[in-house]
C-alpha cells in the first residue's frame, strides 16, 4: 500500500529559499549568488552571499542581510549590506569587500547616493543611481549637509507634489523628479571620487562597458515620460559623450558588445504596439539595422510564485547567450554573427519548467531552474548546454515527504488555435468522487503557465481541489502575432478559457460543474472581473490586483498613458470614440450582470493595477446585491503574491482559499 504523503500548507510559502543575482567571478572558477529566505515571525525578508566552486556550494555570510553587487578581483566579492542597527546616512549606499577564501566583510567605500548597478571600468568603475533632478549633485554633499536636507524632508513627510508623470511607479512608490544617472566611481586614498556623466533631467535605461567605453540608453524626463528613447557612448579616455542614435522611432533595452561591435535591443512598436518584441539591432552613422528577428521573447516569462529573476544573457567567447520562452517553458539560445553580419541562432538547452534567471562564463553556464516537482535551484552546465547538474540543495527540506501534483496535459482548440492546459489532482484522486475545481488565469497578458512548481496551485489541490490552468490567445512563447489581443480584450482569450473549461470537463466529468471557481491576478484579474459580468458557470471568483475600468486605470496607472489606449486599440486618451473603446473592454461596464460571489484582493500602494480599480468592480457589486468582499493589503504593491511581506502573503492565499472552501462545501 502507498505511503500517503503529507499535503502542502499555506504556510509553506514561507519555507523556501529563492536564489538570485548569479555572477561569476574573472576567471570564471567561482560563482556567486544571493538567497532570500522569509522570517515569518519578524515579517520580512533575509539575504545571504553564497558562493559555489567545483560544483559545490557554500553560505559565505549569517547576516546582516547582504547582497552580491559585483567581483572585485578573482578571490574578492564587493557586496551591500542592510545592519539594522547602522543606518546608513540617507541617500547613500556602503559598500564592503568580502573575501571568498574566509572572514568577515570590511567596509570598503560608501557611495553618496543609491546604487542600483555596478561593473568595472579598468581601475575605476561604472555605476548607475538615484538622483533627484532638482539637486542632482546631491551626491557632492558633505555628511553635515545630508543630515540638514534629511532633516527638511522630514518637514515635508505629510505632502506629496507632483508635476510630472508617472509620479509613481509600482515597487518604487512616488518617484516624481528621481531620475537614474550616470556614475564614474574612482577610489582614491580609500575614498570614492564620483563624477555624474548624465545630465540631471535624463534618465538612464541600460549600459554595458567595452574596454574604456560605456554605452548606455535612456531618454530626458521632462513633464512626461516619452515613448522613446536614445542611445549613447561614453568614452572615458577622452571623457567625450557621442550621440549614436538620438531621434525618436525606437524604444531601446538590453545593450552588450559581442568581437567589438555594438548590439542593442529596439523596437519600433510599428507592428505589435507596446509589447512587440524587440529585435536585436546595430546602430551605424545613425541608422538602426536589424541582426535577428526574434521568433519568441529573448527573457523568461514562464510564471512561478517560489522564484526570483525573468532575465538573464551574456556576451563573451564570440557568442550572446540569452534566455528565451518557447512554448510554455524557457530555452538558452546562443546568438553569433556571420559572415553577412546576420546573428545566427542555435539552442543550446531547452526543457520543460522554468528558467529565472542565468548567466555565463568561458565554460559554463549557469542558471536557476524549476520544474514541476522541484522550487528554484541553481544549475551549472556546460556551455554547450550539455550536462545540467544541480549545485545546490536550497529547497529540498521545504518538499520533502510532501505530495506534489504532476501536471496532466489537456490539449484542446478554440478559435482556430491549437492550445494547451495542465490539470492537477488532488492526492488519491478517484474518478468515482466528485470535486470541485479552480481554473487560474495567469497575468501579463505576455506571461505563460508551463510545467513548473506553483505553490498557491498545490495549496488548493491539498484542499481537495482539482486546479486547472491554460495558455490562451494572448499568452507569451508563440511570437508576437499570438501574443497581440489589442482591441480583443475579453474576445477571443474569453472563449479560449471557457473552451479551456469545457475541455477539462470534458477530460474529468467527475468535477462537480455547480462548484467550478475562479481566480487570477493583474491581467488575470481584469478577466476575472470580464469572466463574471459575461457568465454564472462559476459559484465564485476571486479577482486580484485587477483592472476594472480602462478609462480611470489609463489615467492613473504608472503605465496607464501609454498602456491602456494601446491595448484597448485606441488612438489615444481623448475623444469620444477612445473613450468608447476603452469603456467597450472594461469590466465595470457590464458589472451589471454579476451575480457570481466575488473577493478583491488588492494592494494600497500598487500602482500598476491601482486600487481604485479593484473598488470600483467591487462596489459595483456590492450596490447590486451581489455578496462581495474586499482585502486591502497596507504597504504592498502589484508584487503582494511574489514578493510582498511574509505574514502578508500568508493572509492573501488564506482569504483565497478561505472563500473557495465557502462557496464550494
């Protein structure tokens, strides 16, 4: 007889370990790499320094919390720490060498104003930070002069002013006049000797340095963000900035040098609107050529909620490595020019599950990785993608001896498209008993589901819950022409889920049709909030940092300018007949048809998905006589589900549950 394995619990959440931010060091023998553990009594967060040689890994710190930044040398990790008992001054960030080969971190240099990036440029280095435009050489203040502008903004603690936008940003919270500059960082007698190479008002996207040059994008903030962006070089052995594309037309990301000749991501957003994918492009005597189309998304998309990353690439040995979606899971492409100055593409490693973030040496490669039965690990292979091996053990104790539901393929077409979903069953599922079932609409719209661990998935299928998830019209891994429902929101991706349901159904005719449930959060919670005001199949929903009206969420939104016309096939925000589209897909306006019981979980501070949004539904609702509920989560943002405070997190998926188990027994 099989040993019944124990079920997983909501607050298993707070037992894994997440790694990040993998670098290797010059010589490629030593990677490094930071681990984030949840404290749930104290309801924050832990990070540590790890480091792995030879296929072995080990915790190089035990606290204060401490975060990779960058390799100094072979043997000597530069690294930020966050010691509660030792504020730093404001707006400063100290920084500290630990040595890989034993001993405390030492206090190396404290830079005079927020880092957010940091490499090596010859003996000196090049950063990026947050500057305030309208005292942008902040960072030349003396400590007396820091504590008096500190002590004048505790003046203005009650006020928020705001005369540009986006005045917020989710994460960030009020960023109105904060720009990201430009450093030079030079160490002189044990001193940092700082220089801004960026004007105040402009803000920096991306750089990547090549020898003695730094090239870099980013656009002048004045009044508005624009659409687009520059590209630039900075030299430092002339000190000279060049202009190397300065005209609007194209949005550039990602920038690396490959053999000395420059490649930047662009897009000209012609095609596919805001989330067409960017090419990989050179830029020559002011012209933008395009070196690779990509067919899918050169990051990863594939969703989990017990990893951290999206990103990752690496440019060295004549090849870029990059990471990629395909399908519903992620693959390592390598990328090397030809003879016609063409990138060629090959895939070294692809499999199914969930690759978050990845990196690269001489002879290895290195990434962190899930799968279906596994939370995230790090991996070294080889650099031709042979040999995947696991080098660390993070989360083996936080599964052990738990059951974890495989998931079960349901292919099916709807619309004309061939699609796919997984269904979970609950431990010793019968098909002699009924059960009830959860359909989870993942957010984005460009995001996918694949074969990978979800926690909050196996929390309800520990309830007794059949979970059931798909990719629809909309969803990333099948290009930009699947991926675009502009002007189609709550059209073809609505159907697609209800075929998707009917599907499963049809697979599982013992899942209990009158205790069907749903949820999803961001996009999947504007379908959340579509799904009820178009159908009674589900005895309840939960609806979660959603959109509910595209013309108030357009206005307030820290991407809601650009995004909301965009997606809803709008020309702009204003006139009769952009208003009417925008209306035309928002939820709101057939919220009198609702008579599905509905929860909103929201956040106060997400400014993504504001929480007006999540009011408006939920009001609508409530003056219906519809029986809602409403949790509002005090200093969270769009991330509650991923990354919000332990405790917090814990509350939301029991809210969740709580309301399923309700209306389902």
């Amino acid at each position: 007889m099989a040993v019944r394995q124990s079920p997983i619990t909501i607050e298993d959440i707070a037992r894994f370990r997440l790694p990040s931010g993998l670098q290797y060091n010059p010589s490629g023998t030593c990677l490094a790499f930071q681990v984030t553990r949840a404290d749930l009594e104290k309801n924050t967060y832990h990070t540590d320094v790890w480091a792995a040689e030879g296929g072995q890994a080990r915790r190089l710190t035990f606290g204060p919390d401490t975060s990779v930044v960058l390799w100094d040398d072979d043997r000597t990790l530069i690294v930020s720490r966050k010691a509660p008992d030792a504020e730093p001054q404001p707006g400063t960030t100290p920084l500290f060498r630990l040595p890989l080969d034993g001993g405390e971190a030492a206090p190396w240099i404290t830079l005079p104003f927020g880092l957010q990036r940091m490499k090596k440029l010859g003996s000196a280095y090049i950063a990026t930070g947050s500057i305030r435009e309208d005292d942008s050489d902040a960072y030349k203040d003396t400590p007396e002069k820091r504590k008096e502008k500190a002590e004048a903004r505790k003046e203005e603690e009650d006020y928020h002013v705001v005369d540009e936008i986006p005045y917020w940003f989710n994460g960030q919270g009020y960023i109105n006049g904060q720009r990201t500059a430009l450093f030079l960082v030079e160490v002189r007698d044990g001193q940092p000797v700082c220089k801004r190479l960026t004007a105040p008002a402009f803000d920096v996207d991306d750089f990547c340095v090549d020898g003695q040059t730094v090239y870099y994008d980013g656009a002048v903030l004045k009044g508005k963000r624009p659409l687009y962006n520059r590209l630039y070089a900075w030299h430092a052995d002339t000190g000279k900035r060049e202009t190397l594309y300065g005209k609007d037309g194209y949005s550039f990301g990602g920038v690396f040098v490959l053999d000395g000749q420059l490649y930047v991501h662009a897009s000209d957003m012609k095609a596919y609107g805001l989330n067409q994918t960017a090419d990989i492009c050179t830029v020559k005597d002011g012209r933008v050529e395009k070196v690779f189309v990509p067919p899918v998304s050169l990051y990863s998309s594939v969703l989990g909620d017990t990893a951290e990353g999206g990103g990752g690439d690496y440019a060295g040995e004549g090849e870029y490595l990059t990471l990629a979606t395909v399908e519903a899971h992620n693959a390592v492409y390598s990328l090397k020019p030809g003879a016609d100055g063409q990138l060629s593409c090959r895939t070294l490693w692809e499999d199914e599950g969930m690759v978050c973030t990845m990196t690269a040496c001489a002879d290895k490669i290195a990434c962190v990785y899930q799968d279906w039965a596994h939370a995230a690990e790090v991996f070294e292979m080889s650099r031709d993608g042979s040999g995947m091996t696991r080098i660390t053990a993070l989360n083996e104790e936080a599964l052990a001896g738990r059951y974890v539901a495989k998931p079960q393929r349901v292919d099916y077409t709807s619309c004309g498209y061939d699609l796919r979903g997984w269904v979970l069953l609950p431990d010793g599922f019968s098909p002699k008993k009924t059960y009830p079932a959860v359909l989870d609409v993942h957010g984005g719209p460009r995001c996918a589901y694949g074969e990978t661990f979800f926690h909050e998935m196996q929390v309800w299928v520990a309830r007794g819950f059949v979970v059931f998830f798909t990719n629809i019209k909309g969803s990333d891994g099948r290009g930009d022409a699947f991926a675009d429902i502009r002007a189609d929101y709550g059209g073809t991706d609505f159907r697609n889920l209800m075929d998707f349901t009917d599907a499963v159904l049809a697979a599982y005719p013992n899942i209990d049709r009158t205790k069907l449930c749903e949820t999803g959060g961001s996009y999947g919670g504007f379908m959340t909030n579509w799904i009820i005001g178009h159908t009674d199949r589900f005895c309840c929903a939960a609806s979660q940092r959603s959109i509910s009206n595209w013309v108030s969420m357009s206005f307030i939104s820290d991407i809601g300018t650009f995004f909301g016309p965009d997606q809803c096939g709008a020309e702009g925000l204003y006139g009769e007949d952009n208003t009417a589209k925008l209306w035309k897909h928002s939820p709101l306006a057939y919220a009198k048809n609702v008579k599905t019981p509905t929860l909103f979980i929201h956040s106060e501070e997400d400014y993504r998905c504001p929480l007006p949004e999540g009011m408006q539904m939920m009001q609508a609702l409530a003056a219906n006589g519809v029986e809602t509920r409403m949790v509002i989560f005090k200093g969270e943002n769009h991330e509650l589900s991923r990354s919000g405070k332990p405790k917090h997190r814990v509350r939301r998926l029991r809210e969740i549950t709580e309301w399923f188990e309700k209306h389902t027994k």
